[in-house]
C-alpha cells in the first residue's frame, strides 16, 4: 500500500521526511489539511496508470504452516509487519503483526 500512495502521490510521502522547520510541533500530522487539495488533484493525474510501476518486490514470505514466533521473528528482523502466506508457491493469504499479537497474548497473559 505504501508503495502505491507513494506512486500516486510521491509529495504526501516526502512531507513526512521534513525534519525540522519553524513552528513544528507534536502537531506536524495537523498540516496534511494543507495538502489534501494537491493530494486529491496528484492522485487524479496518475489513477489510470499501472501500480506495477510504483510496486517494490515482495522479499519475505512465510508457508502456510510456518510457526507464529517464526513469521514473527521474519517480521521483527525485515521491520515489515505483513507477510504474504504461500502454498506450494502461491500467495492464499497475508498474516499480520496484529493477529500474530492476538494469538500470542493469550498465552502470555497480556
């Protein structure tokens, strides 16, 4: 997803790479109300085109039967919290940190 929006609308990404400028504050994600109208016309102008164009490779995968400390022993170590789930090389699903989490924390009694 992240590299579609980036593909459709390279400016938003780039926003949130200032460091410093004056007057930023804890506030800073406030300011996306002063680029939503050039966000909405940039995603307008680039809709039609191929999201190949602005996808990056898949890197990590897990198998269907792959242990839930080892898909999330993958993600802690890629920094990358969806993994794509294969069998027998296709992709039949995508598990996320956020279920690894809820499977896990009954068990840890969080």
């Amino acid at each position: 997803m992240m590299d579609i929006l980036h593909g459709l609308a390279p400016q938003l990404i780039e926003s949130v790479k200032v460091n410093k400028f004056e007057g930023k504050t804890t506030d800073f994600p406030n300011l996306a109300l002063l680029v939503e109208d050039s966000f909405f016309k940039e995603c307008s102008l680039r809709w039609n085109k191929p999201v190949s164009k602005y996808m990056s490779t898949v890197e990590h995968t897990v198998d269907a039967d792959t242990h839930l400390l080892k898909a999330l022993l993958i993600m802690l170590h890629a920094n990358d919290y969806n993994l794509p789930v294969v069998d027998k090389g296709v992709i039949i699903g995508v598990i996320r940190l956020e279920e690894i989490f809820k499977a896990i924390s009954g068990h840890c009694n969080l």
